[in-house]
C-alpha cells in the first residue's frame, strides 16, 4: 500500500498537533528561574538594558521597594512634551518638525534652523524615479504596515552608501526616511485601494511648502483640501507619537538589530513590524472595533451603569473579541495618567464639540472613567489604571477622514523620528550585541539512530 496522501491544511494541523505536543514549558518555571518576562522585573519595573539621553517615560517611583503611582510625563531631551505642545499651540505652528530635530539632535531649534530643517526635508520627501510605480503599484499589500517594511527595504538597493553606518551617513539615511514615510505611506494606500478595495486612487504631486502633517492630509485627500485646525490636529499627534523611551517594543526592536551591526533600511523595516501587533502600535484599531462593539450593545450610551456592565462582559470575554481585554486602558510604565491621552483628548475634544463625533468621543470618556472599576471588580485587582493614547486617537483619525488603514502607519510616520535618534545613539554608545540569556528547561536525552525511532 502506497502512502497515505493529505491535503495541505490537514498536513499542517498533523504537523501542528506534533509541534504543541513537543514544545510546552510549565509556567510555574518561569517563577522557579525569576525569568524576566517580557524583560520586566516582579514589581512591573523594566529590566535596565541600557542608557539614553533621547527620551523618558515617567509613571511612577519607588519608594522602599514598593510601587507609587504619579502623573505621568514624557520628556523630551530633557523637556516635557506638555511644555513642547503648549508652546507650538500659542504660537499656532507645526511642531512635528521642530520634534525630529530636537530628537535627533538634542537641542531646540531656533527659527533658522527650523527652517532650513523643514527644507531640508521637503528636498528627501519624493522617493527615487519609478519607485512608486516598480515597487508600490505594481506589487501592492492589502497590510500597508508591511508595505511600508517592504518599501523601506527596497530603498536599500537605491543606496550606494547603504551599509556604511558613519554618523554622516546614518544621518543622511534617518533624514531621507523620516522624509520619505509619508509618501510611501500614502502611495501604498493607494495601491492598496485599487487592487483590494476596486477603488480609484489619486496619486498628487508634493507640494515642498507643506509641514509634514500638510503634506499627508493634501496628497491623501481627493480634493487636497483641508482647515488649519484638521492640519494641526494631526501635527500633535505626530509630535506625541514621536518617541517614547529606548524600552518601548518597537525601538527596542530597532535597536537590537542596530547592535548587531546591519544596515538602517534593516533596522527600520524591524521597527515597523514591531509596531504593527496589536500589543503595540495596532491597539488604535482594537478600540475603534472595540467601540463599535459597545454602540451596539449599548442603548443608552450616557448611561454609566449600563456602559459600565457592558464594559464587565468585556472583561469576563463575554462581549467584545474575547480577549478579556478593555483597548485602549492600561500602560506598561504609565499609573495615573498618560500625557498622551490627556494632550490629545483636550485638544480632540475642541474639533468634536457640534459634531457627529461628539457622542462617540463621550463614550469613550466613559470608558476612561468606568473602566479601571470594571476591572477591579472583575479581576479582583486595584491596581491603578489610566487611559493610554491609543483611546482617543483612532477616533482622532476617524474625525480628519483619514481610513482605518492608515491609523497604525501613522504612528510609524511619526515614531521614525525616535526610530532613527535611538539607531545613531546605539551606533554611537552601544559597543555591544544585545543577547540576554534563555536558560534551557530540556533534559539531556540519550541519542535514538533512525532505525530505532518510532
């Protein structure tokens, strides 16, 4: 008798059944060997890899070994981003810019500077001839995340200079990607329209005057129009998604494979799948689904009993996707607050006041009140929990039109800027591979020939 012949999906779930049966490590071992999951310490603080003068996340201190919750802050070389953000609303200008640089270069511009920067970028935002056409159009991704990995990749072979990592290299390539992602990101939306979504897709021209947030609202946008107000609502989430410390998953991800000495376009291209999981910078569209969820669900949506029992059944992965998870609440450093979401909710707020959205905003600032209740009562844990950003900014998104395709590439347009000033301080200070330790938990087997395996 000849071979039993399967099909290909009934191959794989033998071959899976086989692979779960072999590869299950009791939990209970990480505790006996004090493995740092996901490199945090038992008290939730993060495992020291490393030193950086980029940035810091700040949410709590410790106080004789024990955990307290304060307001929390992000700071910028130094300067917290309510000053920087405060600063360019008074003043009415786009501050994204004005954040790369300071990032990149540790100190704030002055106004010549900021100018000359901002031509500097216009100059690199064009990608090289036909590569839109030979790399975006003509091989399109229903996934723009992974469009954007690849095309970042592929401008590897339009760089004679791709793997020397001298600063003034390095340097030039940070400023060409920086430059370069929101046309690449737009593009590959539009690529993605036509062949997925059998739509018809508007490829403009760029306009060199435009700040970064202008740029990406007029090459997106059919008509090119857009307000003042839509522009700089999008500028301050540039500027909040900008950097967030050397631990967060997707810099440390750049950074691990900065250490062991490859090419930027590699090191980026990692950053941007990073970012992609839902863990991460993919949480934005987990709370809109989320919301979706709730407004059919939910009746009265001012009704805080009934938001607050709906949002128990979502905790009890009795509604929702199952997860058990409330999107969009809770932080790996942040207690109190995340800046983020208190910068972004106010300044949101202002456009939704009047208007369609308004109901919906409110609803998510139940979720912000109700939720941490929901989930003591639930969980039976009292630890203290805050709105993250990815609350309000998917539906910051959906109020400049801008598609749910398009929400977790956005963060990536804007954390380039943390990207590349962590890849050049790695370069410049790191001096190691970064290689923590796994310990093997298999014991040693003696050796079975073929002819006696069964």
């Amino acid at each position: 008798m000849g071979k039993k012949v399967y099909g290909k999906q009934e191959a794989i779930a033998l071959l899976c059944q086989e692979f779960k049966k072999n590869n299950y490590i009791d939990p209970a071992l990480y505790e006996r060997f004090d493995v740092k999951r996901g490199l945090r310490n038992a008290d939730g603080t993060g495992v020291l890899a490393g030193l950086t003068l980029i940035s810091n996340v700040h949410g709590y201190v410790v106080n004789e070994g024990e955990r307290e919750p304060i307001e929390g802050q992000l700071i910028y070389r130094g300067y917290d981003i309510h000053h920087i953000v405060d600063d360019c609303l008074e003043h009415g200008r786009f501050g994204y810019e004005e954040v790369v640089y300071l990032l990149l270069f540790g100190v704030l511009p002055t106004a010549a500077e900021i100018d000359y920067f901002k031509t500097v970028l216009a100059q690199f935002r064009p990608l090289p001839d036909s590569f839109v056409e030979d790399i975006i159009l003509k091989s399109p991704s229903k996934n723009i995340m992974n469009k954007m990995a690849a095309a970042i990749l592929a401008l590897y072979t339009h760089d004679d200079q791709a793997d020397n990592n001298s600063i003034e290299q390095e340097l030039r390539k940070a400023i060409e990607i920086i430059a370069r992602m929101p046309t690449i990101m737009v593009n590959a939306y539009q690529a993605k329209r036509r062949n997925y979504d059998n739509a018809s897709i508007f490829l403009h021209p760029i306009n060199p005057g435009e700040s970064t947030a202008e740029s990406i609202l007029s090459t997106l946008r059919p008509d090119r129009q857009f307000s003042r107000e839509e522009a700089q609502l999008l500028d301050l989430c540039l500027m909040l998604h900008a950097e967030h410390g050397g631990g967060n998953n997707s810099t440390f991800a750049c950074r691990v494979l900065t250490s062991s000495g490859t090419d930027a376009y590699s090191a980026y291209a990692a950053g941007i799948g990073s970012l992609k999981g839902p863990r991460h910078g993919g949480a934005n569209i987990k709370v809109m689904q989320m919301l979706a969820c709730m407004k059919d669900g939910i009746r009265d949506w001012d009704d805080e009993e009934e938001v607050a029992a709906f949002l128990r059944k979502i905790v009890r992965k009795e509604a929702g996707d199952g997860s058990g998870l409330i999107y969009g609440m809770g932080h790996a450093v942040y207690t109190k607050s995340d800046p983020r979401a208190v910068i972004l909710k106010k300044n949101a707020m202002k456009l939704a006041v009047g208007t369609e959205y308004e109901p919906e905003f409110k609803l998510l600032m139940l979720v912000e009140k109700l939720a941490p209740a929901a989930f003591a009562e639930v969980k039976k844990d009292s630890k203290v929990m805050c709105a993250n950003v990815d609350l309000y900014s998917g539906l910051v998104y959906k109020m400049l039109g801008i598609p749910e395709d398009l929400f977790t590439p956005l963060f990536a347009v804007a954390r380039i800027a943390g990207w590349s000033a962590h890849r050049m301080e790695e370069i410049l200070t790191g001096g190691r591979i970064i290689r923590p330790g796994y310990k093997q938990v298999t014991k040693e087997k003696p050796f079975v020939t073929l002819a006696d395996r069964t």
